[in-house]
C-alpha cells in the first residue's frame, strides 16, 4: 500500500506576521511530530516506504501562495495537496486544538479519492472516535492510543485478506454502526523502538531545539488532564544510554546539540533521573536539553544536578495558586513548595514554564486572587515565564464528564485563538454541531467569576507581561492584587467611555493603544487615589512613558548610522563626541535599580528614597530598546557630548564643575569615562 502520514496543524504562529522562509523552517522543525515519525519508521522497519506530510508546511505554503483570496481555501489546498499523491490510506494525526480543521481536510481528500482510507489517530480521536465516525462518515476507521504495533497490523489486514476484528485499537464500522476492538496493548519497552523517521521531516535540521521523546505517560489523575486517557497512566522512560545515543545521532547528523526532550512528566522516578543525569555528565559530552516536570517531584539538589547536566528549561503545571483549588482538581501541590522550585530554578539559570489555568467550575475570586498571586511572584524571577490559560474541558477528562450537559460555547472567534489554532467560521459550525466531540472549544459554567471578567484579566495580564514586567508586578504588590489593579482599570476605562478601538478586546490588549491607556489611568487615578508608594509607581510609569513615547517614533538603529565603524577610530583631542542618533534621556525622580531590587525581594517600595537620577534609552543592533540607569558621572559626561565639544574643550569644562573620583587624575576620569560610554554605545564620535 501507499500510505501517507499527516500531522496535525499546530504552528498557528506562522500566520500572525510576515514569517520568513527561514524562521518558519525552524518553528516546524521544532513542532516535529514525533508519534507520526515514529509510526512512519515503524513501517520502514517493516519493509514499506511510508511519506510524511506536515500540514504546518502545508500551511506555510498556502499562505504564500494565496495572496489573500481567503483562508476558507486552505481546506482545498490541502485536500488537493494530499490528492495528488494518490495514497491508498491517509493517516491524520489528531490534537483537540485543530481537530475541526482536520477533518474538514479528511473530507476534501476523500471527495477526491473516495477509494482511498482516511484513518485518524493521536490524542483527540482516540477519545471522540465513535462520535467522529457517526457524525462524519469520510472517516474510515480510527486507530486509538499508542499505535506502533496496531498500525502495520493494519496497512496488512488492509492490503490483504486479514480480518479488522482481530486488530487490536481501532475503531471502524460494521454495517454503518461504530465497532471497537479491546485496547492495544502499551509499547513497554521504548528502547525498542526504531529511531523517529526525521529524514522523512526536512524542516527539523533547521530548529534550534530538536525533539526527542524521552518517554510517555503519567501516573497521576488530574481532572482537567487527558494524558492519563491517550498512554492510561503507564510512565515508561527510554534509558540512558539509549537516549544519549539519540541524541549523539542528531548531533552528528544534523548539527544540533540542544533538545526539548518530549515526556509529560520527566521526574517522577527519582532514581531514573539521576540515573539519566550522571551519564549525561560521565559522557563528557556538552548536550543542552529542556523537560517537563512535577514541583514536588524535584528538590534543589536534583535542580542543581539538572543544571549540571545541560538543563536549560523545565516546564511547570502549577494550574492554580489555591491550596483549595489544588485538591479539588487532584493536582495536590504544596503551594510555596512550588514556588520555591520556580525560585532555585532562577538561581541555577533555568528557564522555566509556569502554566496556570483560570475558570475551573468551583473556583472563587479569591482563588483567582491566589492564581494571580502566583503568577505575579513567578514574575519576579529573570528565568521565569508565567503562562494564564483559561480551563478548557478535555473530552472525557473528569471536568468534562461531570459538566457535558452545561458546555457553553464562547461565540467569539478570535477568542478561540486562545485555543491553540485560529478557526475557521465552517469550524465554528462543525464546533456548534457537535459539542461532545469538539468539547474543547467550550466552557464549563463558572459560577462564581464572570467568564467575560476571566477573559479579559488574561488579555491584561498576559498583555501586561510583555509590556511591562516590573510595573505590573509593583502594581500587584503596592494594591495587595493585581486583580483588584485590574478590577480598577476596568472602572475607569468604563468611566471615561473609552472604548477598544473597534477592535476585538483580544486585538485591544495586544496594541499600543492599551499601554498608553493604561499609563494614562496610572497617572490620572491610580498613583493619586490609591498607591501607597506614589514615587516608586511615578518613577516606573515615567519609564515606560519613555519607551512607549520612543518606540513610537521613527529612529535610527545603533548599527544603522555609522557608529560601529566610527567607533573603532582613536579616540583624540579633537574628537567631538555625541549622543548616538535615536538615543534618548530623561530624567526620572527615583533610582530605578533599587525599585527592581525591593521588588525581587518584596521589601516595601515605601521607604523608597526621592533621588533623581538619568536614564538613557536607545536601540539595540536587534531593533529591541534598552535602557541604561546612569551613574552621576556619566549622566554629567553625556550631558557635555553634545557633539560641538571637542574632547579637549569637554575635559576643560569637566574640570570647572569639581568632580572628584578619589585616586583617579581628573584627565583620567574625563577620557576613561567617554570611552567607555563609547564601548556601551552610549556615544559616537
């Protein structure tokens, strides 16, 4: 048979801006499918010839190619794609996130060759697969769960005279009704399996973290999880050995040396990971390496011992920062257990994930306030990412099963970005037809929060984030909550009419327009009528003020205006120093290095004392701003490079004003000081 593999779409990114050829290469290559490279090389192993088709190059291709006629076509362009290959069985992988769109391209590839067999697979089929097969009858069968034994199985029976009853795993029709086989049994020994098929999957020699799967399943049981659905709780890990002499094969195959080791819960065997780890240091080979992790299935020793081994970036489910919240869903954290393992990750320069989820049926404002909390102190960390999601209902997970009959469907496309993939508004119908197999596009009912309040808390807080870290998090510890912050931005936004531009609320938070409306609430409200720390949160609004105000206009690059090549003339008396173009000062009334400070710490911004103090804003080469604190002494040297002053008239000038550097010759200070202000590219000559 000709059989052809098809990943699910996942990279919804590609489409949010102009993605270059070369920066799409790596985002595919970094969402490799491992299940389908697996299942093609078990094939390989087998004697057949299997191709493999990602439907994110797929994608990428379409939009390259459309010109804007209209996303509506993709499903045309893909089934059109898949057609001309003439497969005699089409193998779809499955994730809840494009599962509509999936199987509206099933049905094009079946109009076009309705001789050929349209399988699903992968996590979201396997748990829907009777309800897809009587509400779309293109599907031709569904093989569930792990299915590296179940899939050559198959493409026999298929090709010969074998007998479907016998094939463990599947789902297909008898006399038009669904029929299931009992389970496929578990793949126990993952050292035996073939190494992925990824000559089969060209983008993964372009990413900079290549995908391995370390192993699968989880014993745990949380009730808004379906891992314990797809690999039913069996936690299985490939060896040591094994596992560096995979990623000894990438490394000479295709150059990479960094690896986002794919496990839903790497640490759960104390004694394996150490295992994994010292030979992984006893190798002496340098291997870079990201995993994910329960917090109370690690310690700092094993962080420490992590960070030796190459980790450089965990994943964290914490879910919710309330103790109540956590027994009520299963997931049994100790809460500054926790956030202590977020807190020895960042002193060993681990990157981490901190995943929450807002919305669960019994959750409270003040658990969300706990929820928040977590999320604001994990932002104190330089190493941390705080992640907010809202509760999607996994189709049979606990939550989904107790609440099925109260699904709310959220009729708000752009929302369901949120989701993992923008639809499409035929899968918006399909989701509206059919809520017990796309259950993951609803919500469950919230009792006590306002659903519309959740979601916009998430487009503020997550929008906050990136616009600015520091103001957010003295924010939140200056009211007690960044959600009461939040709760008063809406009040006033509301009193001032202001509206979000037209734009989706989604749109509104991502734009410029939001952060300067926010400065503008902080200063006409906030600052005067609540803070108890008025210069800390003046300081830090000035701040970013002056980014927004900076960022707004069209300025120069550090590297665009001549500089790197002037700057590597010497430096003479006749030399007139000035400011780099683009480059900006201001001035702001507090010392902004001892606000980030108090906050690490969460000492009080109160005691904060009024010092003025310079700052200098410019443009990396990258095109990011900076901002530069300057000390007394720089600030008063730049205040003189104003670019009429030779570098002698400014030492003659510096001598006027006093200044006294203890052990140091004036001429010393003046000339030592321009240069480096040169080295940091605060000036040009």
């Amino acid at each position: 048979m000709k059989v052809c593999l098809i990943s699910a779409p996942t990279a919804n990114q590609l489409d949010e801006r102009a993605v270059g050829e070369a920066e799409a290469a790596r985002i595919m290559g970094e969402l490799a499918p491992i299940g389908i490279l697996s299942l093609a090389a078990v094939l390989e192993s087998r004697g057949l010839q299997p191709e493999v088709v990602d439907l994110n190059r797929v994608y990428y291709e379409w939009l390259q190619n459309s010109k804007g006629n209209g996303k509506s076509d993709f499903c045309r362009f893909a089934g059109d794609y898949l057609a001309r290959g003439n497969y005699d069985l089409l193998g779809f992988s499955t994730v809840c996130s494009s599962y509509p769109l999936t199987i509206r391209i099933a049905r094009e590839v079946k109009q076009h060759r309705p001789e050929s067999v349209v399988v699903l697979g992968g996590p979201q089929a396997s748990v829907v697969d009777q309800a897809t097969m009587r509400a779309y009858p293109f599907i031709d069968l569904v093989v569930r769960g792990e299915a590296e034994e179940t899939l050559p199985e198959l493409v026999d029976a298929l090709a010969g005279p074998g007998s479907l009853d016998t094939i463990p795993g599947i789902t297909f029709r008898r006399d038009g009704d669904p029929v299931r086989t009992p389970d496929a049994p578990l793949v126990t020994d993952l050292d035996s399996l073939p190494f992925p098929a990824f000559h089969l999957f060209p983008d993964v020699r372009y990413c900079r973290h290549f995908p391995l799967e370390l192993g699968r399943g989880c014993p745990f049981a949380c009730t808004f999880c379906s891992t314990n659905d797809f690999f039913r709780r069996r936690f299985r890990l490939k060896s040591p050995a094994h596992m560096i002499a995979e990623m000894r094969r990438v490394r000479e195959t295709y150059g990479i040396n960094s690896f986002e080791l794919v496990h839903d819960m790497f640490t759960v065997d104390r004694k394996r990971v150490i295992a994994f780890c010292e030979a992984l240091l006893a190798s002496g080979e340098e291997f870079y390496w990201g995993c994910s992790a329960r917090t109370d299935c690690i310690d700092e020793e094993m962080i420490a011992l992590l960070s030796r081994a190459g980790c450089r970036g965990i994943f964290f489910g914490i879910e919710s920062g309330s103790a109540r919240m956590q027994k009520i869903i299963d997931k049994g954290l100790e809460l500054n257990e926790s956030a202590a393992r977020v807190e020895s990750c960042d002193k060993f320069k681990i990157n981490t994930a901190v995943s929450l989820i807002a919305g669960f049926p019994d959750e409270t404002m003040e658990d969300l306030r706990h929820t928040a909390a977590f999320f604001m102190d994990s932002l104190r960390y330089d190493h941390a990412d705080p992640q907010l999601s809202i509760l999607a209902p996994l189709a049979d997970t606990p939550i989904h099963k107790q609440h099925r009959n109260q699904l709310l469907l959220n009729d708000d496309l752009a929302d369901m970005s949120y989701r993992g993939w923008n639809q499409w508004p035929e899968d918006y119908s399909m989701i509206a037809e059919h809520p017990e197999i796309f259950s993951s596009f609803y919500s469950v009912p919230t009792p006590f929060v306002e659903r519309e309040f959740l979601k916009e808390f998430r487009d503020f807080v997550l929008n906050g984030m990136r616009a600015f870290r520091w103001l957010l998090v003295a924010l939140h510890q200056d009211r007690g909550s960044i959600v009461d912050v939040f709760e008063d931005w809406q009040r006033w936004h509301a009193e001032n009419d202001l509206q979000f531009g037209g734009d989706l609320r989604t749109v509104y938070y991502g734009r410029r327009q939001f952060r300067a409306d926010f400065l503008r609430f902080l200063r006409a409200d906030y600052i005067s009528n609540k803070s108890k720390a008025p210069l800390a949160l003046a300081t830090l609004v000035d701040c970013e003020s002056a980014l927004l105000d900076y960022n707004n206009e069209t300025v120069a690059c550090l590297n665009g205006n001549g500089a790197t090549h002037i700057a590597e003339e010497v430096l003479s008396p006749d030399s007139r120093p000035q400011l780099p173009s683009g480059m900006r000062l201001i001035k702001v009334s507090a010392d902004c290095h001892q606000i980030i400070r108090r906050l690490r710490q969460k000492l009080p911004m109160t005691e904060l004392p009024e010092k003025p103090v310079m700052l200098a804003i410019c443009r990396k080469s990258t095109g990011a701003m900076e901002i530069h604190q300057l000390s007394p002494l720089s600030a008063e040297l730049l205040g003189l490079c104003e670019g009429r002053r030779t570098v002698r008239e400014i030492f003659e000038e510096f001598l006027l004003r006093n200044i006294d550097v203890p052990g140091v010759p004036p001429d010393m200070v003046c000339l030592a000081g321009i240069e480096m202000l040169r080295q940091q590219r605060l000036l040009t000559i």
